[in-house]
C-alpha cells in the first residue's frame, strides 16, 4: 500500500479529512478538523533514516499539540511500524499517537480520547532479531563471557562491545545484554546516557564512578548546543547535532527546551528550513 492509498483509506474514514493542511506553521499530510486529529505519515524499513524521520515527525507533532493543547497528533505508518519500544514509549510521554495503516480501527480509539500509551501498546511493530547474524550455540557462548566479565566489573554497552569486537556484531551484544537483564541474570547498576550493567549491586560504587549523572550530561549538551548556536548564528537540528556528535532526536529534544526557557527561537531562512538562533535578551 503506498502512502496515497493509505491517505485515500483515511479520507473513507473521515469525510471531512483536508489533506496538505496547514497547522501551526507545520503541514501536515492529513487534518480532521471535527476530531481534531493531526497526520503525519511515515512508510520505511527498520534503518537510522527511518528512526530519524520517525523523531522529526515527532518534534513537528509535539509543537503542534503545545500550540493547541486539544490535538491529537498522530503519525500513521505505512505497513508495521519498524520502531522499537523505546521510541513508541517517547511518542506516548510526548502524547503522540502512532498507528500502523493495518490497524485503521486504532483511529477509531484515538477519536474517541483513548489513552495515548493504550493505543500505542497496540501498535504493530517490527519484530527484531534477537541475535542477528549469530547462530544460537555462538550467542550462548558471548553470554557466558558477558556474564563471567561482568561478575568482575561493570560494565557499559560501548565497553561490551569493545570487549567482544571479534566476537560479535554490535546489535548481537546489545540485544543480548538486553536478554540477560530481562532474564534477571544481570542489573541496571547506573541509568544515564551511558548505563552500567553489572551482576550485583556490591559493583554499585565502580558503577557510580564510571558514569557521569543524567542531569549533568543534559545539562552539559543545553551548554554546548546554545553557545554553539551564539558562535555560529542560525543552525538546523541537524547542523548542531552533527558538530556536537550527539543524536539528531536528542539535539531536538534540547533546542526546543532552550527554546522553551527563551533563549533560542525558531525561524525559517528560505520558506521552510527550520533555523535556530538566539533570542536577544533585554
């Protein structure tokens, strides 16, 4: 299904559906006015562009519901939603809807006022490969080694990966760290930007000193991106991003709490590339 058709598919639903529509200085591909529902569509496989696109889509519907609190912004994928949990739960703290074109009825829910994360939790999700490109006999053996490293100091993700380069791609030792945690067999000494796995909270004090707290690496990353944007004038998202070396969807995620305390604004430069740059203060 192409995403016209899927346009097409919505506009049966709702008679009254205007497409291209413009809210808030965004457009939109998709507008039910007698619901309220703002649409964003999004179609693609599980790759970084498409979770880019996702987080864009994101930043663009969470502006539009904080112009107008009685929105309900939704981002309507083509096919299953290639996203994992971790970004359907980002979308549901920021009440962003995402619904998948096989499960329209959802729409149903969404009109009524349904719980963002109830529909969310429903949402049909591209299942990921556990251990991709690992056979299972190989697997048991890397956790066996993760489990007998960790039990003698902890560790972060970038460090188990380190470890075990020759061993395994990176996004086999991910998910099976991520098994071993949900199989209890091993903890989340520290939660920041770099969490700290370990095998016992005894490791706890190691753990603390290797990972710098949340706040301060947030705190760290506002600093940086608004004296970058001092220096250098007018920037994109993804400008800062890329000369900070930090994710696209956490740059977004900070320009618009900068924005937020008044010190930067958005503006557009050519008619639609979205800009940042300081606010002058008084």
């Amino acid at each position: 299904m192409s995403l016209n058709q899927v346009l097409d598919a919505v506009k049966k639903l709702y008679n009254d559906a205007e497409l291209n529509h413009v809210l808030t200085g965004w457009n939109v591909d998709l507008y039910v006015p007698r619901h309220q529902m703002a649409i964003l569509t999004l179609k693609g496989r599980r790759c970084e562009s498409s979770v880019n696109r996702f987080y864009a889509s994101l930043f663009k519907l969470v502006d539009m519901k904080h112009s107008d609190g009685s929105l309900k912004p939704i981002i309507l994928w083509d096919g299953p939603i290639p996203l994992t949990m971790e970004d359907l739960e980002a979308a549901s703290r920021w009440g962003v809807y995402v619904v998948s074109s096989r499960q329209l009825q959802l729409l149903k829910e969404v009109e009524a006022g349904e719980n963002v994360k109830t529909v969310n939790g429903k949402a049909n999700i591209v299942k990921p490969l556990k251990n991709p490109r690992i056979g299972r006999q190989k697997a048991k053996l890397i956790e066996a080694e993760l489990l007998n490293v960790l039990s003698k100091e902890p560790l972060s993700l970038p460090e188990a990966i380190h470890l075990l380069k020759d061993k395994a791609p990176p996004k086999s030792i991910y998910w099976i760290l991520r098994r071993l945690h949900r199989q209890g067999k091993i903890l989340t000494l520290v939660r920041s930007s770099k969490t700290i796995y370990g095998t016992s909270m005894s490791q706890l004090p190691l753990a603390l000193m290797k990972a710098p707290s949340k706040e301060l690496l947030k705190a760290k990353r506002l600093n940086e991106a608004y004296q970058l944007i001092v220096r250098r004038g007018a920037l994109t998202a993804k400008e800062v991003a890329d000369i900070l070396g930090y994710p696209e969807r956490l740059v977004i995620a900070d320009l618009v709490k900068l924005k937020d305390k008044g010190l930067l604004k958005r503006v557009k430069t050519d008619g639609k590339t979205v800009k940042w740059i300081t606010v002058k203060q008084p």
